[in-house]
C-alpha cells in the first residue's frame, strides 16, 4: 500500500456506525441495491477557494446542489449502488460535515477523517490505507453526477477483470484543467494526459487490489499517481458517463442543477 508521506497534522477519525445525533430531515438516498463488498472513499479535503470567491461560505463539500449538499449526493450514490462501507476525508475547516455524514446517515458504515493534507494524493493515500483489501472505488467529493448514471458507472466497472482498474470518463468538457484519456474501441485506456482525447476523467474510480498497493515516487496530485499507473503498465478500463460537472465554481454549481432538473445530455467544450 502507498503511504503517507509529509509533515502533516494528526488526523481526527469519526468512528464508525455513530448514532448520537440525527438529521431533521431523510437523507438523500435512492434505493440501496444489494451491497457489493467494495469499499468507498471521499476526498472531500479540498479548500473550496474558488466556490468562496463566487459567494459560497460553507466548506466545499457542504456546497448544496439542488438543496442537498455534495458530500450527501456522494454518499446517496454509493449507497444506491451497493456501496455501504466508506471513508471519506474532509479538511480541518470542515469540521461539521463529520457532523452531517453522522446525522444524515446514522447507520451507514464509515470513517470521517479530519485532516488538512497537501494535496489530492496524499488524502487519497490517508483514505487508501484504511479501505482494506482488494478493490476500491474513490470518488472527489466535487464529481457531481446523477444518481442512475454513478449506479450504472459501480455496476459497469464492476465487470471489468478485477486486476484492471477503471477510470469513469466524460465527452463533457465542465472542468477548467481537464486531465484528458485516449480511449480504443474496446474501453481500453491508451493514454493518460497530454493536451486532447476521446474523453476526460471524471473524478471517479475503481482502483485494483495491485493499483492500491502500489508505491509511486514522490508526486504532486492524484492525476500523476494515475498517470504513473498507466506508465507501469495497470491496464485501466474507462466507462462513460455522459454529464459529470466538476463543481469548482458558481457556474458549475447552476450547471449542476440544471442537470439535477433534466435527463437531458449537455455538450460543453472548454469554459
């Protein structure tokens, strides 16, 4: 297994299946479908600075989308596709949202870690290591989709061979630095990067057992671990989902919404 490496804060971890508080209203959550047996991870511990220069004072992943904050439309996915034990990570100015996971899902199997890291790789490898074995599926907490369409991406992956891993790739341009995927005809990943594609991440993925345990030399982000991936030869399947915006700003948040309120596809190229 990767690990931690950096000075950093110690992490504070919300236990699993707390029941103290509870939310004054039901979660957001479709029907659960039979669990899969893998686990799921959040990194939710970006700082949202962007989202705060357009008017949103809340942490980032308590940033609502149609009335319902992300970090709950996250969880209400995983859970609709099967996925019931988690940990998510959120920095250490987004203390509350241990509070809301634990309100909103009293009953859900889950770890919240309070830590600010250095950067989406090292929340991932805070995340990673408390997963156990086999496969994971990890998602950013500003990967907004809707539900059908993230259920259908678990559901998909979920068939590739269990020593691939499986990135879920978009045609929908939301993100203002994309990290663009070559795509064969049979899904197979031929390139990871460079300036042009078939698609972009999507910010979520099915990591294999060997993806997870794998330790890279020193790397800035996330994005670069799967890169170095693919250059040490993981294979890395790609399954499509056509509108996933990448809610950095305002104007993803509206984008967002507009495609919470419609089953319609959107095409955007560049911002």
């Amino acid at each position: 297994m990767a690990r931690r490496r950096g000075h950093v804060a110690p992490a504070t971890v919300l236990p699993r299946r707390s029941r103290d508080s509870r939310a004054g209203r039901a979660p957001r959550v479709a029907s659960v479908r039979i669990p899969t047996g893998c686990p799921g991870g959040i990194i939710a511990a970006g700082d949202g600075s962007r989202l705060r220069a357009a008017g949103f004072a809340m942490p980032k992943p308590l940033v609502p989308v149609a009335g319902v904050p992300l970090i709950e439309w996250v969880i209400g996915n995983f859970l609709a596709a099967g996925i019931t034990s988690l940990v998510a990570i959120v920095n250490e100015q987004a203390r509350e949202c241990r509070d809301l996971v634990h309100a909103r899902f009293p009953d859900l199997d889950a770890e919240v870690i309070v830590k600010t890291t250095p950067s989406s790789l090292e929340s991932f490898f805070e995340i990673n290591r408390r997963l156990g074995g086999g496969r994971a599926l990890v998602s950013t907490v500003d990967a907004w989709c809707r539900t059908d369409d993230f259920v259908r991406f678990v559901e998909a992956a979920l068939r590739r061979p269990p020593d691939a891993s499986v990135l879920a790739v978009t045609p929908l341009v939301a993100d203002e630095s994309p990290l663009w995927v070559d795509v064969d005809a049979a899904s197979r990943v031929r390139a990871l990067g460079g300036t042009a594609g078939t698609h972009v991440t999507a910010g979520m993925y099915l990591f294999s057992a060997r993806a997870r345990a794998a330790t890279p030399p020193p790397l800035g982000r996330l994005r670069e671990f799967l890169a170095w991936l693919h250059r040490q030869g993981e294979p890395f399947y790609a399954e499509t989902i056509e509108n996933v915006v990448d809610v950095d700003h305002g104007s993803d948040v509206a984008l967002a919404e507009a495609l919470a309120g419609s089953g319609r596809r959107v095409n955007l190229h560049g911002r």
